[in-house]
C-alpha cells in the first residue's frame, strides 16, 4: 500500500503539472490520501504521508505539505519502541529537509 501511495502522489504531480489537468491531481492525490489512512504499520504510514507532502510541495501547495509534516511527526511519536519513533522521526526530519 505504501508503493501505491507514492505512485498515486506522484501520477497526480504528473497530470497536475505536466497534463495542466488539476482535477485529475486532486482525484490521485485523495485516493493517495485514503490509502494512506488505511495503513495500520505507523513506519509505513509515515513513509506515505512524507510521499503526499513532497509532491503537494512539488505543486506548490504548501499548506496540504505542511499538513502532512505534522500527521508524519504526529505519527512518529505514537511509536512506542523507542528506537522505531526514532527512526521515524529521522525520516520526517531527512524527507522534508530535501
């Protein structure tokens, strides 16, 4: 499900900025959205939410980039291992410093 997260975000930057076509991007980037609600590993979950706010970031809609951040940070601390919130929060901090 993670992977498909990604290919819907991305398929959505493609018609969104590419195919000039904004409604299409929203249709992929609400189904990304809904998958990404369905994920039950937390890791996964903030791998697929860091997916969403790149490409949100990459068509210029800051807000819905931001608002992914802060689910993937919400997520992250939920881990109980301490090793694994950790580790998810490295990710958040390194995937949305590129």
């Amino acid at each position: 499900e993670e992977t498909k997260v990604a290919l819907l975000s991305q398929m959505a930057v493609t018609y969104g900025l590419y195919l000039n076509n904004k409604s299409a991007a929203e249709v992929y980037l609400k189904q990304a959205q809904d998958l990404v609600g369905k994920l039950t590993d937390p890791a996964e979950k903030v791998s697929g939410l860091l997916a969403l706010a790149h490409n949100f970031q990459r068509m210029e809609m800051e807000q819905q980039a931001d608002a992914m951040v802060q689910q993937a940070t919400d997520v992250a601390n939920t881990i109980e291992k301490p090793r694994g919130r950790c580790e998810a929060l490295v990710e958040v901090a390194f995937g949305w410093s590129k």
